[in-house]
C-alpha cells in the first residue's frame, strides 16, 4: 500500500462518500495487500462478496460482516491477515458471481494452476446464470 495505512485510508474514503453525496451512494470494498517478504496476505472488506483461498490443499471463504463504504457515518471494515505457502491460491470475487458458482469455484482451485484460465471459466459459469456483471481475480504464490 506504498505506506499508507489502508484502515485509515478507507476511514477517508468512507468520510469523502458520505459527504459529497446526498443521495444513498456506497461502494464494496475488497483488498488483498501481499507482504511477499514474508509470505503474508492482508485482506480488507466493507461489504464485499467472499474471498476463497486454496491454502495448503484446503479450501475455505472468507466473508466481510460489514456493510459496504458510505452506508454508515463510521466506515465498518473486516481486517485479517494470512499467512501464505508457496502454490496457495486465492480468488477475489465480485457480488455478480451467483452463490451457484462457489462449487465450480472449489473444483478450479484444486484441479487448476493458470490463473488466468480459472478466473475466465468462473467469469463465464456465472455469465450464463447471472445477468450481474462480474469481476473476478485469482493470484497464485509461486517462488522464483
């Protein structure tokens, strides 16, 4: 995050949404921010869908109890870090990704390594039984 704390610059963004609008105006906010030095993962949610992790052979989502940026005075925020092996998976999803999906999701982390090629197949899975857009990211650990 170039050293800028990300809770604080999420508190700003949250305060800038809330006053510049006066409408109901909110964003979902989903980061992942790699300490690759050691191997770690930080994520930040406001409202986002869920992240899925392949790590060490297990696949497990992470959820944000929170409601997204701007929908509330004080920004709410999940924060969690991870600790990362070498070949551990994970897969950003957006809100236009219908539940249906998480299983082919699953299967692609365990049966897949190009990341490019898993985060097309979801994409186009949840353009055929969704009409949301869809954003999808997926990073793999590699050593090199």
């Amino acid at each position: 995050l170039g050293g800028v704390d990300a809770e604080q610059s999420i508190r700003i963004i949250n305060t800038i949404i809330r006053s510049e609008s006066t409408d109901d105006y909110f964003a979902t906010l989903d980061v992942a921010a790699f300490d690759l030095d050691n191997g770690n993962m930080t994520v930040y949610k406001s409202g986002a869908a869920p992240t899925i992790f392949l790590h060490g052979g297990s696949i497990f989502s992470v959820n944000s109890p929170t409601f997204p940026i701007g929908a509330a005075d004080t920004a709410g925020m999940f924060k969690r870090t991870f600790s990362l092996k070498t070949g551990d998976m994970v897969t950003m999803i957006s809100d236009g990704v219908p539940e249906k999906a998480y299983g082919v999701i699953k299967r692609e982390l365990t049966e897949k390594s190009d990341v490019s090629e898993i985060s097309e197949n979801i994409c186009r899975l949840s353009q055929k039984i969704s009409y949301d857009d869809v954003s999808v990211i997926t990073a793999r650990l590699v050593r090199q």
